[in-house]
C-alpha cells in the first residue's frame, strides 16, 4: 500500500551542505555515526552547517567514554536538555549564523561543518595521530570541542554547570595525555 504523504526531498541548502560531512571528516567508522547524528540534527533544526554543539549532541548520546568524562549525577542530563533546548530556547540567536573559526586557519575539505567544528574535528585527528593511535576516539573530538573557548559546545558545558578544562584534564588524564 503507498503512502499518501508524499516523500518530500532535503532540498535545503543546509541538507545539501551537511550532506558529505561524515564522508569528509575523515574521522573513521567509529566517528562516522556522531557526524551522521549531527547532520540529522542540521537538517531537522534548519541550520546552515554541524557546529560544536551538534557534535557535542551526538557524542553524549552515543560514546559512554564521552558521557562519563562528565563524571556522575544529573550533568549529562542537564546538558542533553541544553543541547534539546537550542532548537526552541537560547539556540535560536544561533540560527543563521556560522559558528566562526576567529583567527584559525580554515580547514579545506571538511564541507558542511561550521569553521570552528572542521578546526576541532583536525585537532581531534591531531590528538589521535599523537597518542599513535590513528584511530579518532569520541574523546578526542571531546577534547578538541571544550579545548576552544568561541565553541558552541562551550558554552553550552558551561550553561549547564562544568568546567570545560576540568572536562578536558580528565579526558587527558584516561588517556594517558
């Protein structure tokens, strides 16, 4: 039986843009579903590009390593409301604006992700080659999204309580620098 909805289409230009990302980012298969997320979310939210904060999203639901970098208790929640929160509430004066990278070289080849989110993800793929691994962990591009200070991600850890540096200390320390 055919549906009478008709199938609509991403014909927008944010779904066009966010479209590639996963295959662009180079981060692996492990990584490849936290950018899938991410783009979902910039598809559904009207966005132009995945920032910080879609990636933050996508990596607290699906990475234990990155929810208990958070520590115990109520934080991964509050942030996940945060996070849920940005399509109605306080991400709204995000809507239409890139997520700038300020003075950092801009990534070539990371299409779809804001500058700032394609300067984390190559910091995440940096930590990754210097702990001689090559395989980009979720706690990696953790490290690199609460690392800068102009991240959606950012701000966001902070409106919900937590330290970006302590978050990023204790990434470092579990693993090992």
């Amino acid at each position: 039986m055919r549906s009478r909805i008709p199938r609509q289409q991403a014909q927008w230009p944010q779904a066009q843009a966010a479209r590639g990302a996963d295959d662009d980012a180079g981060l692996g298969p492990e990584l490849a579903e936290v950018v899938a997320g991410a783009r979902r979310r910039v598809v559904r939210g009207g966005d132009r590009h995945i920032d910080t904060a879609h990636l933050l999203h996508s990596l607290l639901e699906s990475d234990p390593e990155v929810r208990a970098a958070f520590g115990e208790g109520a934080t991964v929640a509050r942030l996940l409301g945060y996070l849920v929160q940005r399509s109605i509430g306080y991400g709204l004066r995000w809507q239409g604006s890139v997520e700038e990278s300020g003075a950092l070289p801009v990534v070539e080849g990371a299409s779809g992700f804001s500058p700032l989110a394609a300067v984390c993800v190559e910091r995440a793929r940096e930590r990754a080659a210097r702990r001689g691994d090559g395989v980009v962990r979720g706690t990696d591009l953790l490290a690199a999204l609460v690392a800068e200070p102009r991240a959606r991600a950012v701000e966001v850890v902070r409106r919900a309580g937590v330290e970006p540096g302590e978050v990023g200390r204790g990434v470092d320390a579990g693993a090992g620098g």
